[in-house]
C-alpha cells in the first residue's frame, strides 16, 4: 500500500525535476500537444493474471528504431522544425523571411532535413546485421524485465510487412519482417514483450498537416501551413476529402494495431503514443477490443486518455503516484534513437533515475537506439556492462520490491522487501549535469531511517562492507563514509528484526 510517508523522497525527486529537466519538461509537453497526449491523473489496471508482472518488473529497455537511423538522428522530430518560434513572436518582415529562406529554427539556414527528405532515407534503410538476439541478451545479463520496441513511429514506416498503408518493410527491403526475429530473441531470454505503436502517422497524413512545430503557431498565427518541403501549402482540401480520408486514416490505425496483436502470438506490452487527428479517436479500436486478441496485455494510456499504469517521460515524477502503476521513460543519451554519435549520460545518473522510480513503486524504461544497419553501437553494449556489474551486486533492492510500509521514512529514496530495508546514496552532479565529467565528489554522508523495528545489521552491499549504526528513537541512523563509496549509486542494506 502506498502512502502519504514519503516527504523527504518527493523533495529529493522534485529537485532532481528541477535541476535536470526544466527545458526538456516543456519539449516534451510541446511534443505531447502535437500527438494529441493529455496528462494523466491515474490509472486502473488490469487484474488478469499474466498482467501482475507489471509493477515489480522495474527495469525496461526501449528501444527507438526507423529511418532516423540512416542519417543518425533523432526518430521523427528532426522533420518538424519551428521550436524556436514557439517562444518568440516575429514581426510580418521577419516572419516573412522566415517563411521565404525556410529558416524556422532561427539559425538563419533551412532545417537540416526536410519531411520529404527524411521519408527519402526508406530507399537506403536495409538492416543486413540486424541481430536482435545480441540485443537481447546483453538486455537480460543487465538486468531488463521488459523491452519495447518501435514498430512504427510518427515518421509513419512500419517495420514489419504491413497489409494497410504503403510505407512499411512490404514496400521496401524485399517485404522483411524486422519485427519477428525482435519476438524470437525477447522470447528466447524469458523478458517481456512490448510493442510501440505510434497512431499519429505523419506520412499517411503528410497532404493534411502542416510540418512546423505545433505552438510556433500559438506566438505567430499567421504562419502558413507548410508541406513535406516545408513549403507554404497553396492546396485547400475540401471537407469530403477530409472526412474520407480520417476514414482511411482510421482503419489503417486499427488494422495496423489488429495485425501486430494477432502475426506475433502473446504480447505482454501496447505502448502508445498518441491519438490520430481524427473524430472520435480514442474508438478506433477499443481496450476491450485488444483484450479479446490479447487478454493478458498491458496498455499504455496514450490513445486511450486511461490504460493499466501511467507514463513520465524525460522527467521523473514529482509526487509518490499513489496506487497506481507507473512508468517513467528517458533516454541513455539526449537523443531517443541514436545512440551512435550522442555521449551517453553517465550510469550514476541512470541508475540514480532508477532507484528514485522504484522508490514510489515506479518502472524505468530506459530509451537505446540501433544503428541502420541493425547493430547496437559498442556504447550500448559497454554501458549494459556497467548495469550488469552494478545489478548483480545490488539487483535484490530494486526487483521484486515494494515501497517502504507505512509508518517507515528514509532521508532518501529506499524500498522494502520482507524484512529488509534498501536505502540509495545517489551521486550529485554540477550544474545540473548528467554526464560523468560533472559527477561531484562523494562526501561523507549520514543516511537515516526511521522504522519501529530493531535493526540487526547495516552493510554497502555492493562493497560488501559492514557500516557502523546506531538505533535512537525509532530511527537508525547510518554513517557512510566517503571513503568507501562508488561511482554509481551505493546500495546501504538494513537487516530488521522480524
């Protein structure tokens, strides 16, 4: 049971809010409106028994995979340019030579990539190494439960043979289906399945959008709507244009959804990603309706406004989410999907994200991205390393845990299993960094808990020290020195008497 105990954790998590997310917080709210996410209060999930691995899974890999990675972007975004018009409004002049010199990043250049061009990457996007089962295992030897893939993002290319649409593996690549050797491997290692599916489709829409950043508009209205060369449109659909196509639009979304619960036998994860720009979205397809394909599945809530848990991207939540299943999703380096060019964020501050989410009984899922050619690049498999060390020492604190019982307060993120107690001393960072270089050097530091139960024995189990405690008041309070800690997060394991 979750509860109102955890003051000195929500004030550790709101800070970390603030210090490494508060540019990214509005990237991401900006995002959401385009793809139509609404924020989510709670959630009521599923009681069928093949869905209880939800809660106590901890540790998800997500992974981003498209046409980005031919050029080694970022997945979908890099087409939709404008954000630096969301936050300034121009004058008509200005706007004007916005407009004619396509310069609406405010570089003073175009946009590095146009929607056409981006969609052009299709021709040159053919995994002949694609190894899932790489993938895979180096995920199960860290310590992942569970992966989610990308089957097909908002750039609109579906990585499996699709019967509905002409943008998919069918029309290119010989018709190879990348989405079944995925299933073989995540089966073969006993992980959790997870597709991602992005409704919002914007090459099926790319005649009835417009490609600029959605609130550039809210600051300059008179911006026109550009085209997939980030032209200004000069067509006009008429309104029974329009509505046969949000038919079309429609039905591709739900036969696309159908095929993937239906080609690939058990499915434990639907991550959604937004709702189409079309009436009545959100009944598309119904949860009832997936639950007759798959009735152990998981839903995510971003079609549906509600699923089984609720979703934190980018920044980790500020408030304990109560009963309710939660996730929150970032990235190991600033980009979703490319992980072969960006510096990878250091694995302190992961695992600190980490064990700050399983803390309130929330999962992280933690966002990679392949090569086109299909590999991973050296830098997932040698930070996956890093996990797999990190986790063989300290796993038992963050699977299969539960929140601190009521009554129990840590002056830091801690969780509980039976009668042990697993406090978290995460590294600092300068200046809100969350790279290695920045990570500040660990003082020494005195944890508490306050619990009614006696302690028996206080150790750093990833050193396997002994550390010195004492018990006053109800509160053990536990000296750890500097000198005996890590570079990632230190894991202190209190002993109880039962």
């Amino acid at each position: 049971m979750k509860h109102p105990a955890f003051i000195l954790v929500s004030s550790l998590l709101f800070n970390c809010a603030l210090m490494y997310g508060q540019n990214v917080d509005k990237d991401a709210a900006a995002e959401h409106s385009m793809i139509n996410i609404k924020e989510e209060k709670s959630a009521t999930h599923t009681l069928h028994p093949d869905a209880q691995w939800f809660p106590e899974a901890g540790l998800g890999l997500f992974i981003h995979w498209g046409l980005a990675s031919v050029k080694n972007m970022d997945i979908s975004w890099p087409m939709i340019p404008g954000r630096a018009l969301a936050n300034k409004k121009l004058d008509s002049a200005e706007l004007a030579r916005v407009v004619r010199e396509k310069d609406y990043n405010l570089t003073g250049k175009p946009p590095a990539i146009t929607p056409n061009e981006y969609w052009a990457m299709a021709k040159d996007f053919n995994p002949q190494h694609y190894d899932p089962d790489k993938w895979i295992k180096a995920a199960k030897e860290a310590g992942f439960q569970y992966v989610v893939l990308t089957t097909r993002h908002h750039e609109g290319f579906a990585l499996w043979p699709s019967e509905y649409g002409d943008f998919s593996t069918k029309n290119f690549i010989g018709g190879k289906d990348l989405l079944k050797p995925y299933v073989e491997a995540v089966r073969k290692y006993g992980l959790k399945l997870g597709f991602y599916y992005s409704p919002p489709n914007w090459y099926f829409d790319r005649e009835y959008m417009s490609f600029i950043y959605g609130r550039a508009y809210t600051a300059n209205p008179s911006l026109p709507k550009v085209d997939g060369d980030l032209n200004p449109r000069t067509d006009n659909k008429s309104a029974e244009e329009i509505k046969q196509h949000q038919a079309a639009y429609a039905l591709m979304v739900k036969k696309q959804i159908e095929e993937l619960l239906t080609r690939y036998g058990k499915i434990d994860l639907l991550w959604f990603d937004g709702k189409p720009p079309v009436p009545n979205a959100t009944e598309i397809i119904t949860q009832d309706e997936i639950r007759k394909l798959q009735p152990g599945i998981v839903i995510n809530p971003r079609l549906h406004g509600k699923g089984d848990y609720i979703t934190f991207e980018r920044n980790p939540p500020k408030q304990d989410p109560g009963d309710t299943w939660a996730e929150f999703c970032n990235t190991w380096t600033n980009s979703w999907a490319n992980s072969n060019t960006q510096p990878f964020h250091s694995n302190a501050f992961a695992l600190g994200e980490f064990v700050s989410a399983r803390a309130w009984g929330v999962n992280y899922l933690l966002g990679v991205g392949p090569t086109a050619d299909g590999v991973f690049p050296q830098a997932v498999y040698d930070n996956m390393k890093v996990v797999a060390g990190w986790m063989k020492k300290n796993g038992r604190a963050v699977q299969h845990v539960q929140q601190l019982p009521a009554g129990e307060l840590a002056s830091v993120p801690a969780t509980a299993k039976k009668n042990y107690r697993y406090l978290f001393a995460i590294p600092e960072f300068k200046n809100g960094s969350k790279y290695d270089a920045d990570r500040l050097p660990a003082k020494d530091t005195v944890l508490s808990l306050t619990t009614p139960l006696q302690p028996t024995a206080v150790s750093l189990i990833g050193a396997g020290k002994t550390l010195h405690f004492r018990y006053e008041g109800g509160q053990v309070i536990i000296d750890l020195p500097a000198s005996v800690r890590s570079n990632l997060v230190d894991v202190i394991e209190v002993a109880l008497k039962n």
